[in-house]
C-alpha cells in the first residue's frame, strides 16, 4: 500500500506540473491527490483510531499555515483597499526596470528577515502589481520575489518556518545563525538577481488604473495613511508577538487582523453600507485567491501522509547511510525541499540527529536553516512564498521552471559554496 501512496503522490504531482496542458485547476487535483493519500493509509491500516488521530494532528499544524495565510492576505487586501501601496509606489521613483528589480529584490529579502517569507511574498507581489502593467514583467518580478523572500527568511529565527523550528528546537542560536547565514542567503540572492537584471531592459509601464481600484486618486489620504501604517505594524507584531506569549505564529496574524477590522469600522463607521462595503472585511476575503489556499492545503495533506508513513524519515535515514558527507547530506535535503515540504524534512532531520551527536549551533544545523530555506525557491511549489505567489499572480508550473527555477538553482548552490567557504576561513 505504500507504493500505491506514492504512486499516487507522484501522479497528483506530474498533473500539477501539467495544468495548461490538462486544463483542471490545480487546487482541484491536490485536494484529492492528498485526501486519496490518507484514504489509501487508513484502509491499509488495522489502526483506523491511529492513522484518524495522525490525520487530526496533522490538520492542527497544518491549520496554523493555512490560517496565517488567510490572514495575511486579508490584511494585504485591506490595505490594497485603502490604496495604502500608493505610500510605497510614490517613493519608488525609477522607471528603469533594472533598477527597479534591485529596489523590490532587496526590499523583498530584508522585509523577509523581519516578517517571514509568505508575508513578504503576498506584499511585495501585491506592490509590484501597482507598479508594472506587462505581465511578463510581472512574472519576472515574482520569480525575483520568491528567491528574496525565501533566501531573506534563511538567515532570521522569524523569518521562515524551518529556521523558526531549529531555533524552538535548541538546535541554533538568534544572534548566531543571523550572523553565520547572511551572507550566504546575499549570495543566493545577489547571484540571481544580477542574471535577470542583464535580461531585462527598458522601462516599466504603470499600473496604477489597470490593477485594484479604478480611481485611486479618491482615496482618503489620512483613511490611507492610517490604514497602511496599522496593516504594517499588527504584520510587524506577529513575530513579537510569538516570542513574547509564545503562540504559534497564526494567532497573532489573527489578532493583528481582529485589530485592523476594527480600526477600519471605526474609520468607516459615518458612512452607509454600500459604500463601507468595498472597504470591509467581508470584501477583502472575497477578493483573496482561495484556491490557492486549497491548493496548499492539498499538498500538505499528500505529504504528511508520507511523514506519517515514515517515508521521509527512510530517505533521509538513507542518505545518512550512503552519502555519509555532511555537506552532501545537507545539501541533498535542501534540493528534496524543492518538492517536499521543508517542514517534514526538517522535523525528520531533526529526529535523526540529537543534540548529544550535535549540539546546539553546530555546523550542519545551521547549513540545513539555510538550505531548507532557500532550496525551496528551485521549485515554485517548493515554498509558501512560491505557493502564494503563484496563486496571487496565476504563474504557471512549468513557466516557473523554465524561466526561474534554474536561477534559484544557480543562487542556492552559490550561497551554500560561501557558507562552507565562510566555515573554512573563520
């Protein structure tokens, strides 16, 4: 039965990479590739009670993800409501898109480190969908976007989900891995960058009339200053927010949004329905790309059945055994978090080896925080930020393949080369 799951994820995985060609959403097919997954493990079990509770637990995880996503992009859409990016796009005074790929790329790669990664992801596209009206300059952008995003969030304790967990889990230090991993997580963004910078050329058309609202110029100014400053700070409390009270992440993009609701009734409060309505909550989550969500959801699902099978608890059990080089090992890991959650294999990887073996801050956990963060750029899948982005902008899988993935490839074999350079010298 454990072949028939895998086969099974195979095949939902080769009809996700195909869905121009097979013309069915992808949300629709990882939706049943996942819940065929579990149908498949429960029915092959004599433990129905066991492999129900594995499934619970795993939906407790995999709801705070999908919780913080809504969120966020909530609270993205409140202020795209607001015209609260006008704040951002007005001081971005380049038209050049060369320059104009340094700013968001870099922008995208700090924000990432302070926020996370999927936060990052769902402005930053958002922004650049106000500053540019070609599409394919847009895609370009969200690909550059994606490696930002991931390799910014590599080197902070908050700014991805496997950094987060090895700092939780003892394995690393803050102050430690933000030292030991910036420059690395540069290097995988700088390479990449400077590559698409020599593709592009011109200047950017403004999008200002084509996207969100089509008279922004209405906006009420201190509704819009208020409005943008509020959504940046509950974002920028969501990590203060965990290491204060120790919550998981999603209750405090909650919270932050429980907030922003209210400021934007007290601030709309004179005005009638119809025209509070645009600028309402319940109008922000209808404009959100749920599928997108479902998509996510979807392939989580596929894969915890594979952690639940103890399948990637096996591979990485092999590699240990075969490739016996460190750098190998780790290295490998983060390729297989291109196209399996990063979360799982770190949680395996961390099972594997304990603090005794290696204690905390040791060479390897910090490699593994920064490939696992970043080698999820290879794959537009690979990643949250990839997965966001991919809903919010409809990138298509093998476009991404083709015109990204082999740049983030490029970026993340050159980050891990300075990070043992680094290791070597110091």
């Amino acid at each position: 039965m454990i072949v028939a799951i895998i086969l099974v994820f195979v095949l939902g995985y080769i009809c996700i990479a195909l869905e121009d060609f097979l013309k069915i959403n992808k949300a629709a097919i990882a939706l049943i590739t996942g819940v065929l997954c579990w149908t498949l493990y429960i029915i092959s079990s004599d433990k129905k009670d066991v492999v129900s509770r594995e499934l619970i637990e795993h939906m407790g995880n995999l709801s705070q993800i999908l919780f913080f996503l809504l969120g966020a992009m909530t609270i993205v859409e409140l202020i795209d409501a607001h015209d609260g990016f006008e704040i951002i796009t007005r001081r971005i005074t380049t038209k050049t898109k060369r320059k104009l790929l340094w700013v968001v790329s870099l922008l995208s790669f700090f924000l990432s480190a302070v926020l996370d990664n999927l936060t990052t992801t769902i402005v930053m596209i958002s922004l650049v969908r106000k500053l540019m009206k070609n599409r394919d300059d847009r895609l370009i952008f969200s690909g550059a976007i994606i490696i930002s995003a991931n390799a910014g969030g590599a080197w902070s304790p908050i700014g991805d989900v496997t950094t987060t967990m090895l700092w939780i889990g003892g394995r690393v230090t803050a102050v430690n891995i933000m030292l030991k991993l910036i420059l690395p997580s540069l290097a995988c963004l700088l390479v990449p960058v400077f590559i698409l910078r020599v593709m592009l050329k011109g200047e950017v058309e403004p999008a200002l009339q084509d996207i969100g609202k089509s008279e922004p110029e209405t906006s009420n100014p201190t509704h819009r200053n208020i409005v943008f400053w509020s959504g940046l700070g509950v974002l920028l409390m969501v990590p203060v927010f965990k290491t204060l009270t120790g919550l998981p992440p999603f209750m405090g993009i909650l919270l932050g949004l429980g907030l922003l609701w209210l400021i934007v009734e007290i601030l709309h409060s004179e005005k009638d329905e119809a025209d509070r309505n645009k600028y309402s909550v319940a109008y922000a989550l209808r404009k959100i790309d749920a599928s997108s969500i479902l998509f996510f959801l979807g392939i989580l699902l596929a894969i915890s059945v594979l952690e639940s099978t103890h399948q990637l608890a096996y591979v990485a059990s092999w590699m240990d055994k075969n490739l016996r080089n460190q750098n190998l090992i780790v290295i490998t890991i983060g390729l297989l978090s291109a196209i399996v959650d990063n979360v799982p294999l770190v949680a395996a990887t961390m099972g594997m080896y304990d603090l005794q073996q290696y204690p905390t801050d040791h060479y390897i956990w910090e490699f593994l925080a920064y490939c696992t963060g970043t080698g999820g750029s290879i794959l537009i899948i690979g990643s949250a930020a990839g997965v966001a982005a991919m809903g919010i902008e409809k990138i298509d899988f093998m476009w991404y393949l083709k015109k990204i993935s082999w740049l983030a490839l490029i970026g993340y074999f050159a980050g891990a080369v300075v990070y043992i350079l680094q290791h070597q010298v110091f």
